[in-house]
C-alpha cells in the first residue's frame, strides 16, 4: 500500500512528509521510501505555534482557527509530495503538531494535545486519513509517547546484537532493541523521552541572532566553545532526568522559559556564546548518556541517530567521546533508513497498521499503557 506520512515536531520547522510505499505487517514489514520532503511553515504561522507552546493564552475561536490553518498546510503537504507521482497515495498518516503534553500523573490520565484535524486533511486531500495517534494510549494509561518504538523493533532490530535508536529532534527519544534472537525479544524493548534535543540549543541561537538563524549549522558555533561542567551538573538534577521510564516530555518542561532559567544560573560563570551553546549541547549529550547509564540492562553496541540533531556534527562527536568504548555511534542514514523522514515514515506505518492490517502500534512497556492499542482514529473523505 501507498501511504503518506506526515509530522511536524517539538521543533517546528516544518512539516516532514515522507510518500512510502509498505507491505507485510510486522515481521515481514518492508519499507520503501518514494519521496521525503520538509515543507516550511509560513513564519507567521510557526511564530504562533511557537508563542502558544510557549503558554500564549488563545480563546476558543482563535484555537479552532490554528488548528484548520495547520491542518491545510499539512494537507498541502501530502497534495505537494505526490506531484509528478502517477500511482496515488491510498492512506495518509498525520501525528499533527503537537502545542501541549501533559505525562499522567497516577490516577490522572495524561493529555496531549496535536493540532492539524485529521477531517480536514481527508476532506481537502480526499483521501482517507488516520490522526490522533496518542489518544488510545493516553486512554489506557500511557504516556501517548514515544510512539515509534514498534516500528523501530521491526526495522531496524539486529539478530545478534543489540541497538540504540536515539531520535534528536526537538526533544530526544530513545529505543533500546535488544539482539533480536533473544527469548520473547518484543517484551524486552524499553524506550522513552532522553530530555531536550534540539530545543534549548535552537532557541538560544535565534535568541544570539535575534531571529537571523533557527539552529546551529552542523553544531560549527558550539565546537568553537567549551562546555562548562559545573553548569550541566546543576541541570542534570532536574527531577525529569531522574525518573525512571516510561516518561515524557516536551517544551512545557524543556522550553523558553527553562532556557531563560539556565541563563540566569550561567551569569556567574560569564560564559562567551560559544561557551553558551557547547553548555546547552552538552546537556543534550549526558542526559542521553545518563540515562543510557541508568535504565538499560547494558551498554548498546550501537547507537542509531536520527531526527535534525543527527546532522550536528559537534553534538554526534560528544556522544562518542562519552558513550562505552565500544558502542559505535552511527545514522540511521548508514542502514539505508532516512534519518531525517524517519518519524514522517512512522507514521506512514502506524495508519497503515490501524488501517489496513490492525495491529496495535504502541509498546506498552514503553508507553506505560495498560494494554496493547490500535492507535489513531480514522476519517473519510466525502468524495
């Protein structure tokens, strides 16, 4: 089957939109990436997903407004990569742009919250459309994320040793494969939310820049920096960082006014810019590390990046100076797997499996879930 997945992250660059083509359900699943594509937001638009992330207040009128105006640049977004395609995508697969995430708190459920209504894309795109992954999760208990740990398992597992696929967008997510020759190997699959990604790092370069530039290229600013330790020591005793899985995150914790926080607590050690980025890089880098440290039964033997953080050259080489001697830190890039429309093809999947085949997409070890769900609800066009 054709499917187009579509995802804007805790980041908001833009819209990843991956056009695959997917057959067998999940042992014998397979994969073939037709066509990747980010398409930018309007900058109007991204500020103002950025402001509401960042606790802007909007009345009912002005939600229900952002919410159509993501959801018609999403559905652009599946019209835009099938150009020039003369076989049609049947599925779209739309996680939407997530605006607020609230982890459970026993007894509480959790909530989040994806903008860019599934309705729409199918009404405008007429094709039929699966979004709202978490909610299922979030209704048996879970954490509604991370939700692409399945998919990770049946992609790219390895029979004899075991993996890391640690995603580094806005937020980093985590999913340790053990050797896929292990007794009962699914059950032993853990994952979760490493802490920020890109997030910090990206804002305090627009801040440094005064909005000029979104990110530091290939991590070139952080390198001429030095990381300062007594800071990032400080940082890691963020509650969060000591909470075992399954857990979540997102820019409520992670966000501009943690960043703002940080800032002020770095004053005394008047750091240069460089400085200021090395520090919020490194963060990014233990509380991955740490975390592999505190909640995996070993060492992996290889660490799998993807997300935009996996082109941060300074970043990848800290992890690697950090890391156990002997794990080997590569891309998913290195397997044949794009690591930048990785999540976009997860999602292709997971409406597949909703769809076509019925099979719960969420781990429930990972997720915190009660049970095994079929993620998304799913809209038909009128045509």
């Amino acid at each position: 089957m054709r499917v187009i997945g579509l995802i804007s992250g805790t980041s908001v660059d833009g819209i990843d939109t991956a056009l695959v083509e997917i057959r067998g359900t999940t042992n014998d699943l397979e994969i073939d990436l037709i066509k990747g594509e980010t398409y930018p937001y309007p900058q109007a638009l991204r500020e103002q997903i950025l402001a509401v992330c960042a606790g802007e207040k909007l009345d009912m009128s002005e939600l229900t407004d952002l919410d159509d105006a993501i959801a018609a640049q999403f559905a652009q977004a599946a019209v835009k990569i099938e150009q020039g395609e003369s076989i049609k995508a049947e599925l779209i697969g739309s996680h939407g742009q997530t605006v607020f995430h609230r982890p459970p708190n026993r007894p509480s459920l959790g909530y989040s919250l994806q903008l860019g209504r599934g309705e729409v894309i199918a009404q405008q795109t007429k094709r039929l459309t699966v979004s709202q992954f978490r909610q299922a999760d979030l209704a048996a208990g879970g954490q509604g994320a991370p939700l692409v740990s399945k998919i990770d398992a049946y992609l790219l597992s390895h029979l004899d040793h075991s993996r890391c696929i640690q995603n580094i967008g806005g937020i980093g997510n985590v999913t340790y494969l053990p050797p896929r020759q292990t007794v009962n190997w699914e059950a032993k699959i853990i994952g979760w939310d490493t802490g920020p990604g890109n997030v910090l790092i990206d804002l305090a370069v627009m801040q440094l820049t005064q909005g000029q530039q979104h990110y530091d290229q290939d991590g070139k600013w952080s390198a001429q920096g030095t990381p300062c330790q007594p800071l990032i020591e400080q940082w890691l005793k963020e509650d969060f960082f000591q909470e075992s899985p399954p857990k979540s995150t997102g820019r409520e914790l992670f966000g501009l006014a943690y960043l703002e926080q940080c800032k002020l607590q770095a004053e005394q050690y008047q750091l240069s810019s460089a400085d200021w980025l090395a520090t919020l890089t490194e963060l990014t880098v233990q509380s991955i590390v740490t975390s592999y440290q505190a909640f995996l039964p070993e060492s992996p033997h290889q660490v799998l990046l993807c997300g935009g953080g996996s082109h941060n050259t300074y970043l990848k080489n800290r992890l690697k100076q950090r890391l156990a001697p002997k794990t080997q830190v590569i891309t998913t890039d290195d397997l044949g797997f794009n690591a930048d429309y990785k999540e976009a093809i997860a999602f292709a999947v997971l409406a597949y499996w909703r769809f076509a085949v019925a099979v719960p997409g969420n781990l429930p070890q990972v997720t915190g879930a009660h049970q095994p769900m079929l993620l998304g609800q799913i809209h038909l066009p009128v045509i």
